[in-house]
C-alpha cells in the first residue's frame, strides 16, 4: 500500500513543487527579495511576510532535496546488491567454464592416450601411459590466495579497513590537541 502511494506521489504530486522550485523566475524572485528585506526593515509586517515566505521555501527546498537524496540512495543501493549479484553469477559461471575445460583436456588427454596406446599394439610395442595433467587450483591462482574464498571474508576485511580508518581517525585526533603543533605554526 506504501509503495502504491509513494508512486503516486513520485509522478503525479512531487514533480509539480521541484518544477515550481526550480524555475529560474521563482529562484532569481526569492533571492530579489532579500533586497527588500533590508531595505524595509521598519515595515513589521512585510519583514514578517517575506521571511515567512523565504522560510518557506527554504524548508520546502531542504525537503526535496533531502527526499531525492534518499530516492537517489535506494537506487544506489539496488544497483550495488545488482552489481554484487552479477558478480557472484559471472564468478560461479567463469568457474564453471574453467572446469569444463579442465575436464574437456582431460577427456582429450586420455583419448590421446588411448589413441597411442592402440598404435602402438599395433605396431607391436609397449606404450606407457603418461599421467594426466593435475587440476589448477582455482583459489591458489586469486591473488590473495584461498583465504578469498573464506565464507567470512568480506566481513574480516570490513573489520580491517575499519580498524585501519579508527586508527587514522585517532592519529589526527591526537595530533590536534598537541603543544608542538601550536608551536610548529608559530
């Protein structure tokens, strides 16, 4: 029901107060009515009048921006969990490729065998088999090792670059208070 009526008010009621707000006529009025302001300033009721006005729109104009500040920060976020979906499904895809590739070289790699091995009982000879090629480790290739793939990853490198921001934060905030700043900028 929320969502229905947070629709109805994003086309058909929001638009018309940011098009009011935003036209260049209205802007260029508010800011020409500072100038009367000061220079009736012994009028009581038209100071009273223009302020309410200017106040007005000044609430008027930090709630818009606030609303499409928030509007713009659902977006945000829905097109990161997007971003970070696709990611997961090109990783998972990219691995599977890679093992049925891998798993393609193996076949190809024992009907070689297989093929050698047939030439030479016919030519008469003995043929060893040579072993096949070990599988890669995918989580040894990532640059940063299997620790990667760790189901806590993300958080322990979250808590890490925290720690990390907390420890810079309190360097500056030890560094302001101290006596030798004061006398280095004298």
């Amino acid at each position: 029901m929320f969502a229905r009526i947070n629709e109805f008010l994003d086309k058909y009621v929001l638009p018309w107060p940011v098009r009011f707000l935003t036209f260049r006529f209205i802007i260029l009025a508010t800011i020409a009515l500072l100038i009367p302001l000061i220079a009736f300033a012994d009028r009581q009721t038209f100071v009273l009048l223009v302020n309410s006005y200017l106040n007005t729109m000044s609430v008027a104009v930090s709630s818009i921006v606030l609303l499409y500040a928030t509007i713009s920060e659902v977006r945000q976020q829905k097109i990161a969990e997007m971003q970070e979906q696709r990611a997961e499904e090109d990783h998972a895809h990219v691995t599977e490729m890679h093992t049925a590739m891998l798993q393609a070289l193996a076949n190809q790699h024992e009907e070689i065998e297989d093929l050698k091995e047939l030439i030479s009982e016919m030519r008469g000879l003995k043929y060893m088999r040579k072993a096949a090629l070990s599988k890669a480790d995918l989580h040894a290739l990532h640059p940063r090792g299997a620790a990667r793939f760790r189901a806590s990853d993300s958080k322990d490198r979250m808590a890490e670059a925290n720690a990390a921001g907390d420890t810079f934060v309190q360097a500056v905030r030890d560094g302001i208070g101290t006596d030798d700043d004061d006398d280095k900028s004298s």
